[in-house]
C-alpha cells in the first residue's frame, strides 16, 4: 500500500509541473535532465520558483489561500461568530454542507479534507522544485540560488503553517516522493517546531523588500511575509505547542523562547519585537483603513502579503462579495450575486449594534459601515437598489439565522460584504477583480503587539488605541477581552477568526444558532479531522474526537 501511495505522489509532482507553467507543458520535462531543461538562473526561476505561485491563489473549489468557496478561507470563518451562510429556501443548503460547518459538525460537513489535499499539493510542489533547485546548483557551481531555495523553503513553511493551524498533526517530508516513514502523522509541537526552524533558517536569505507594491518581488514570499508568520507562531505558541488540545491544559507561553538577531525572547517579547522591526522595514497603518481594500490596492504600506489580482493576467478568483450580495444589489452594479454569506449577530453586537438601534448611532464603530451592507442599499451613482416587487432592498441584519427559509426576509437576512472596493469593470460576474486579496497586514500585527503585551504584563494600549484611532473611534480600555473584539472589528472578512478564537478559549462556545455540540468543551473541534483517505494509505489514527 505504501509504495502504490508513494507512486502515485511521484505521478502527482509530475503532474503539479506540468500544469504550473507552460515551459513544461511545451516540452515535458520529466523526460530530461535538470541541466538539459533548464540552462539558466532566469529559466530556474521561472518554471521551479515563479510557477508556485500559480497556486496561492485559486480559480476552482477549495483552491488557493482565500478567493474561492469550500477552501481555506470559509474553514477558517463560516465556523465562527463572526459569518455564516444561511440557508435561504433552495439556496445555500448544499447538502447541509454550511449547516455542518457552522455547528462544527464536520465529520459531516464533506469537503473540508480538500483544503488538507490543496495545501499538502503545494508542499510536494515546493519540494520538487528544491529538489529541481539543487540539480541546477549542482551542475552550475557559479551561479548562486541560495535566495530561491530560501523563498521556496518560505512557501512550503507557509502552508504547513497553515495546515498545522487548521488540522493539528501533520507529515513532515522534504522529498518529491517521500517514504513510508515520512508521511506519519507528527505531534502538533514538533510540527511547529519545524516550521519555525525553517522560517528562521531562511529569513536572512529573503529580500527585505514588500511584496505588495509592483516590482520585481511583488506576490512574493519576502522577509517581511516570514516576519508575519513567526508573529503568529509565537502569538499562539499555547495552542501549538499543546500536543493534546482535548485535555484542557496548555503550556504557558512566556517559558517558549525565541532568538531573534540575538535577542533570547520570550514567545510574547518577540511578537512585540516583529512589530517593531516590520516598522522599521517601512510598514505601516494607512491613514485611510479603505486603501487596503481599493480596487488599486497596490499602493498600501500596509498589506504585508497579498494574492496579486488582475482580472487580464491572472486566474484567480475572488468569490467572497459574489457571494454575499443579493441577485438585484449585484445587477445594479453591473455584476451577479449569489445572495448568501453575511455576518452574524454576534458580528454586529462586536461593532457596538444593539437590535432596534439605527445602524448609524454615534457609538456604533466607523469600520462598520466600511465592512458591511446594512439597511437600504444603493448603486455606484446613488440611486435606491429595489427588489423584483419595486420595493427597495434593505438587508435586515437581526433576522438572521441559520435557517430563514419560508421567513419574509428569506432572502434579505443579514448583514453582507462590503470591505473591498467595487471593481466596475469586474468579469466572471464580479469574480475577476483587480483587488489584490489582502492575507496578511500591519494592522493586525500592531493588534498582535497590543495582545502580546498584556499576556507579558504590560500595557498595550497605545497600539490597541492607534488602531483605533486611524478609523476615528474612541479610545478604549486595552484588555485581552477588548482586544479580541477590537481584532474582530478591524479584521472581518479577512479569515482569522477561528485562529483568534481557539486562542482565547471561545471557539468550542455556543452561541447564536450554534449549540455546543455534547463533549465538544473538551476542545476536540479546535482541530479539523484528518482526511479518511490519508489515514487509510499511512495507517495512521485520527484526531482525538473524531
């Protein structure tokens, strides 16, 4: 069984190849040597590093790290306070598939192992691409790669990162056609442990310069991108670091040490130290929190990693307003809708909404109406978006529920997405828009340091205020309780929610619409299971609880 599984990983790095660029599809490679195929430093780039990043982003189901439905993005936010996606009539039941992931039934909510797939593809791709990097180096001694193989080496530790995040224990292989041994599942802490290693191993070879901003680097996995994620692997060093997240028992954080350009910090000490060094590599808040989500958003000094989008160049796709918007919101901008996602209530008592209070009272917060349609909706000249009856739209943000089927307001339930920009020249019916998809920022690092802070005892209220202050909004009270919201209001939308959850101990709650499912307070849910395919192939036992 182990070697028909390892040969069909063999057939899949084929594959991956020959799809990613078109160098391979021309003239298949497999069939030649490293040195015959690629002949020079630009051609390595091009079809072993270049060609990865196809993938970050996605144009079909499950596919990329945010832009497409069923992947990485709704596991990470359907299954929160913060979104849900109700079921309307005959919409959106898909075979209880969103039902499932919103009560955290998701042994029954079938596809959430594709995500587990995409991310391990991406691995093996990287891995072959090393491997291709290293028979180059090989064979031509004078050209150096050290930064590709550092860059790819950043890839691959991304999506473990993010696996790990989403699935506990993992493989850790670094062969295009790893052996028996290399699939075994690892225990949660020494999967962490890798991805550190790794990240600390390539930082000093990665370009300090942004990813974000047109160039030679953009879309890129640069130093500041491997900054980001060693931020959030000491922030949830508690989480990671517990190889048995059901007993109710964590490490402490502050006992976990980093060394950082030979400073030995604690887990929380370096969190601040990151924030600190990303702003003096030039990162920075905008002043208008809108920048980062305009239609050119090329120009933020604050986005630290993106999925770059030109609906001319490139495939990927961005679903998360399709989906949201109803059918005549998304007509009158000259686009389609899905009429689905939108925010829960939880969501809207996080932004200072209370029921029967106007959407627009002083002490709601200014993201709000940044983040979210609510109410009466217009179109791009201000004119009154109406249902089919002629009775204008209005999004009714209390009604909703997880079912709202045979209900007046089946259709018009919720709060919707707003956050990104209209893009009017939008294609696929909205989804190829020219917004690159913001995954990583400064904003929510300089929420990191403020948390960081008050879990090594000190204050953190002047990055939690400057936060704050950059919409308008009033000073607060910086606690951990505060911070949380506070994360909720400026990153909604943006996929971290679960992360911040388990986190804080709240993931596994009830709350509207969500009963605790019976034994779920022993945090077995905080981990998603591990696909039955793959435990059948390695032999290996599955999460605790599933």
């Amino acid at each position: 069984m182990n070697k028909i599984y390892i040969s069909f990983l063999a057939a899949l790095a084929i594959m991956l190849l020959g799809s990613c660029n078109d160098f391979l599809e021309e003239d298949p490679t497999d069939r030649l040597t490293v040195d015959k195929a690629i002949t020079s430093r630009s051609e390595l780039f091009l079809n072993c590093v270049a060609n990865l990043y196809r993938d970050v982003g996605g144009s079909s189901n499950a596919q990329g790290l945010q832009g497409t439905s069923h992947g990485l993005y709704d596991l990470n936010t359907f299954d929160t306070d913060e979104a849900m996606v109700p079921t309307r009539g005959a919409d959106w039941y898909d075979g209880g598939y969103w039902q499932a992931l919103y009560t955290h039934d998701f042994s029954q909510a079938d596809g959430t192992g594709d995500v587990w797939n995409y991310l391990f593809r991406q691995v093996l791709a990287c891995n072959v691409s090393l491997k291709r990097i290293a028979d180059f180096a090989a064979t031509h001694p004078g050209e150096n790669v050290d930064e590709y193989i550092a860059e790819v080496r950043g890839l691959r530790a991304m999506y473990m990162f993010y696996a790990m995040d989403l699935y506990g224990r993992l493989p850790i292989f670094d062969s295009p056609t790893p052996s028996a041994s290399q699939l075994a599942l690892q225990p949660r802490s020494k999967v962490y442990q890798y991805i550190i290693d790794e990240l600390l191993a390539i930082e000093p070879q990665l370009s300090i310069k942004s990813s974000c901003l047109p160039g030679e680097y953009y879309g890129r996995f640069t130093k500041p991108v491997a900054l980001f994620l060693l931020a959030k692997l000491a922030l949830n060093v508690e989480v990671y670091n517990d190889d048995d997240w059901t007993d109710d028992l964590r490490p402490n954080g502050s006992q976990f040490f980093f060394t950082l350009y030979g400073n030995k910090l604690n887990a929380w000490e370096a969190v601040v130290y990151i924030c600190d060094y990303l702003s003096n590599l030039g990162f920075r808040m905008e002043d208008d929190f809108s920048t980062n989500f305009a239609v050119h958003n090329e120009v933020s000094r604050e986005n630290i990693f993106v999925i770059p989008m030109d609906k001319l160049l490139y495939d990927s796709q961005f679903v998360n307003l399709f989906r949201s918007r109803h059918y005549n919101h998304a007509a009158a901008l000259g686009l389609n809708g899905e009429n689905g996602p939108c925010a829960t209530r939880e969501a809207l008592m996080a932004f200072g909404l209370f029921e029967g209070q106007a959407i627009d009272a002083e002490d709601v917060d200014p993201r709000f109406a940044l983040t979210y349609y609510c109410g009466q909706v217009y179109d791009l000249n201000g004119n009154i978006i109406t249902l089919d009856d002629g009775t204008p739209l209005v999004y009714e943000p209390w009604k909703v529920a997880l079912d709202v089927s045979g209900t007046p307001w089946e259709k018009t339930a919720g709060a919707r997405m707003r956050k990104y920009e209209i893009d009017p020249t939008a294609t696929m019916d909205g989804r190829h828009s020219d917004n690159d998809i913001v995954l990583m920022r400064m904003a929510d690092v300089v929420l990191m340091k403020a948390e960081a802070l008050l879990r090594n005892g000190d204050d953190g209220s002047e990055p939690f205020n400057e936060v704050r202050e950059r919409v308008s909004a009033k000073p607060m009270e910086c606690t951990l309780a505060t911070v949380l919201d506070e994360r909720q209001r400026e990153l909604a939308w943006e996929g971290w929610r679960r992360n911040d959850l388990i986190r804080f101990g709240l993931f596994t709650r009830a709350y509207s619409d969500r009963p605790q499912l019976p034994g779920e307070s022993n945090g077995y849910t905080t981990v998603f299971p591990i696909p039955g395919e793959f435990l059948n192939f390695t032999r290996c036992s599955q999460n605790p609880g599933w």
